[in-house]
C-alpha cells in the first residue's frame, strides 16, 4: 500500500469529520447563532463561513428548528471525530493528513465569532483594572469600572467578582490591555493565543509520543488536534486553558529528555495561568525527588520545591495583599457548575433530606479527590523509587487531571483540554472517560445566552442534568474502580499500546 493512500473506511472517516466540521462552522457563523455569546460592534459574524449560512438558509431559521440545527450540526463534528479517532487507533489514517486537518481546522476557527463563553471579556475585564486603572484585580471588581466599554458584556456571574486566574495570566492580561484598545481587539488577541497555544500543544504532542511511544502519534494527534471540544469550545472562546495544556504536555518532554528543573519551571509558569496545573506540579516534585538516593532527597525537594516557590512569588508579589491573600482561590472554591457531577448528586441528596444534606456531597467529592492525589503521589514516589519509566509519571498526571476534571465542583467543557495532552499515557477508562467527556459536554453546548434563546437554553439543561452529568458519574465512578484496582494490585498507571501502527509511519 502507499504510504499517503487511505484505506477506504479511513477516507469515510475523514470526509464526515471534514462535513462535520464545515457544518458546525457554518452554523456557528450564521448571524443569531444561539452558539455565539454577545458580541462587541465590529465583532459580528463575516466571512466565508457566515455567507455560506445565508446560502444554506440557517439565518433563516428559529424556534425549534434552530435548536435542531444546533443539534444535528454538533453531533456531526463530534460523530466525524470520533471515526477518526476510531480509525487512529486502529491505524488506518496518516499523521500527515491529521495534522494537515488540525492546521486547516484551528486557521478556519479563527474566521468565526467568538463562540459559546463570554469568559474573554472577563479576562479583558482584569486586565484593564490592572494594566490601565492601575488597581489589584484580587480586590477591585468589574462593578467598579462601569463606565468601561467593556462593561456591557461581561457576564452577569462576574461582575462583581474578583479575579480568579493566575497573577501570570493576570500579568498578561494586563499587557494586552495597553496595546488592545478596543473590545473586539481585546477578544481578537485572546483567540489568537489561543489557537497558537493549542498548535503548540499539537506540536509537542507529536514530538513528545514519537520519541516515547511511536504508535500512538496519530491518536494522541486526532485526540488533540481535531477534537471538537478543542477547537469550537476553547480555541472559538480563547479560553487559557490552552495555556495550562501546553504547560503540562512540555513538562513531559522535558523529563523525557530528563530536564527536571525546566519541567518544574514550565508547570509553575502553568499553575499560575490556572491552579489547575498545581496536581501535575506536585506529582512531577514527588518523583524526582523520590527517584534520588536518600541522603540527595531533602536538597532535590529544596531546589524543585524552592524554584516553583520563587517562580510563583515573583509573578504574585504585584497583587499580594490581605484583602484576598489567596488571589482568587477562596472565590474560586466557592463556585459550582450545573454539569459538575458533585452538584447532580447534592441535588439528589437535597430531594431525599429535605434541603439539608447537600453540601455532603461536595465535601465528600472534595475528600475523594484529595485522597486520589494523595495515592498518585504515594504510587510515583514507589515506582520512582523502583526505577520505573517517566511514562507512570505522565500517565500520574493523567489520573490527576482526569479525576479533577469530574470531582471538581465546576465542569465546563474547556476543562477538558486539560488532560487531552497526555491522553495518549492513559489506560482504557480513564482515557474513554475522557473522549467521552468532551463528545458528551460538547452535544450539551447549544446556546450560550439563556435570555436570548430560551428555548435553546433550556434544552441545554435538560440535556445537561439528566443524561449527561449522570453519565459523567458513572465514569468517574468506573475510572475510580479502575485507579483503585490499579494502585492496590501494583499494576501500571499507564495503559497498555491498544494502538496498531500508523498507516504513516512505515
């Protein structure tokens, strides 16, 4: 067979992803798109995508029939996506052509609108109190600068909350304030961090799996880089998510490579866009401090524990005060998300105990992830110790993300980019929860605005309260099954190769 030539059930899979993408795209584009949150004047729908969507007639459409366009066109992307990925891990598509498609793919996001989150002017938002007022966004609030322009399309949650990102993105943010005047360049500059930050992940997926584990290139590629969630839900939306994935995907290539300090460095940097990368950043200083001889491990933990300390108080050192000490975190603690799995079960618990028990259920999916990050460092320190491949490693972090994604109090859909990067070190139910995951809060995104689209709206939260965080609880539950059985029975973190080789690679 030639190397370039597809297999017949591989071109059917990417001739339905390529549709499925188009078809998203066009209806994301169309003028009064429920898939589009306010948008700033200049900002509305043009181009290629929005002129096919008045040929096609979906400006046109309203009522149900919107909604059911909004529905066929999601579950075509992400039906396209999966026989991709299917056929990735069945080797029967090219690297060349994944890449190929991720690179056209993430360019054609950008001729779009802003899609699905107003999260963007809430970043644009801080950085304009810090980089053009001159005030701490830890303690002032939107509220207080309503005379910005930006003022109008900040969502309502978030007007009179502080800041709840990292002093690093809070930095940033403050930067692109000063040079971005205007709103729509604000969200112009965003989404082009976010498609180059996602490109580079792409990129240093590709690198990092071809050195360690060959064969699954194309799927760790597909997974990434045409995933659906990836690209209409968090580079359409310039969520800094993105950033948080491209730090945890370089700290893995770097300790391959076996760059301890520049992995810390990285994932430090990472934690301070988003606290997320915290778990990877303390798995990554357990194991290389356990990797050592005795009578080495108090000055490793010094150093890698002390580089992340000076890195985190340079960056923080601007917005320290005693208003809010923990810059955003206790804010951020308090939130809660209708698609989180810990909410369906207070709800449940609520019902039965009369509005009285509920808050059990977050504390008690609070305690169950701290006792899993609690293992999964126990488990690195012995296979560090043992001598095992950095690979445990990265499929630690793996678990790590995974299980916050879905026992955190808030699951949004960009959430999922966290993990995706080392996707490929899972074994099969945490890596099949976590496609399942994005396919699932992907269908469950139909509007963004409930005043808008009503209708739309509350089908979103039909959908999203009975089928899918029902379904987001049983797969924590068969991932916690399996990382149990995983740790008590001393079997590997990472999955074994269910991957046949590429039809590229030979």
């Amino acid at each position: 067979m030639h190397p370039t030539r597809q297999p017949r059930s591989a071109t059917g899979a990417i001739v339905v992803s390529v549709v499925g993408f188009v078809v998203c795209a066009t209806f994301a584009a169309s003028p009064g798109s429920p898939f589009q949150p306010v948008l700033p004047r200049g900002a509305e729908p043009s181009g290629p995508f929005t002129w096919l969507a008045r040929t096609v007639g979906f400006d046109d459409l309203a009522g149900n029939w919107l909604i059911a366009a909004g529905v066929l066109s999601t579950a075509v992307a992400v039906v396209g996506f999966l026989l991709v990925l299917r056929a990735a891990s069945a080797g029967r598509i090219s690297l060349r052509s994944v890449v190929v498609m991720a690179v056209l793919f993430h360019l054609a996001i950008l001729m779009l609108p802003l899609l699905f989150s107003r999260d963007v002017y809430s970043y644009s938002f801080y950085g304009r109190i810090a980089g053009v007022y001159h005030q701490n966004p830890y303690v002032h609030t939107p509220v207080e600068f309503a005379g910005d322009p930006l003022w109008p399309f900040v969502g309502p949650k978030w007007v009179d909350t502080p800041a709840v990102y990292g002093p690093l993105f809070t930095t940033l943010s403050g930067g692109i304030a000063r040079v971005a005047a205007t709103p729509v360049d604000q969200v112009v500059a965003y989404r082009l961090i976010a498609c180059l930050a996602s490109l580079g992940t792409l990129a240093l997926i590709i690198l990092t799996v071809a050195r360690v584990r060959p064969s699954r290139t194309t799927y760790a590629a597909v997974a990434f880089g045409l995933n659906p969630v990836v690209l209409f839900l968090t580079v359409a939306s310039g969520h800094n998510d993105l950033l948080v994935a491209a730090s945890v995907i370089a700290a893995v290539a770097l300790l391959t490579s076996d760059r301890e300090l520049p992995a810390i460095a990285v994932l430090s940097l990472g934690s301070l866009v988003k606290a997320t990368a915290v778990f990877p950043l303390v798995l990554v200083i357990v194991w290389c401090v356990a990797r050592r001889p005795k009578g080495e491990r108090l000055r490793t933990f010094a150093t890698h524990a002390g580089l992340a300390l000076v890195i985190g108080l340079a960056f923080a050192a601007p917005y320290l005060q005693v208003h809010d000490p923990s810059l955003g975190m206790v804010e951020l603690a308090g939130h809660e998300g209708w698609l989180a799995p810990s909410v369906f079960v207070r709800k449940v618990v609520d019902f039965f105990s009369f509005d009285t028990m509920g808050w059990l259920a977050r504390v008690a999916f609070a305690l169950v992830l701290v006792v899993c990050v609690i293992e999964l460092a126990r488990t690195v320190a012995a296979r560090a110790r043992a001598g095992d491949a950095i690979e445990e490693l990265g499929a630690a972090i793996g678990w790590s993300l995974v299980l916050l994604l879905l026992l955190g109090p808030v699951l949004l859909p960009w959430y999922v980019v966290w993990a995706l990067p080392v996707i490929w070190l899972l074994p099969r139910a945490p890596r099949v929860t976590l496609v399942t995951a994005g396919a699932a809060v992907a269908l469950a995104q139909w509007s963004t605005e409930p005043l808008r689209y009503p209708d739309a709206f509350g089908v979103d939260l039909w959908l999203g309260h009975w089928i899918v965080t029902p379904l987001m609880l049983a797969l924590v539950v068969w991932s916690l099954i399996d990382l149990r059985g995983r740790i008590v029975h001393h079997l590997p973190l990472e999955g074994p190769d269910p991957i046949a080789e590429e039809a590229g690679q030979r």
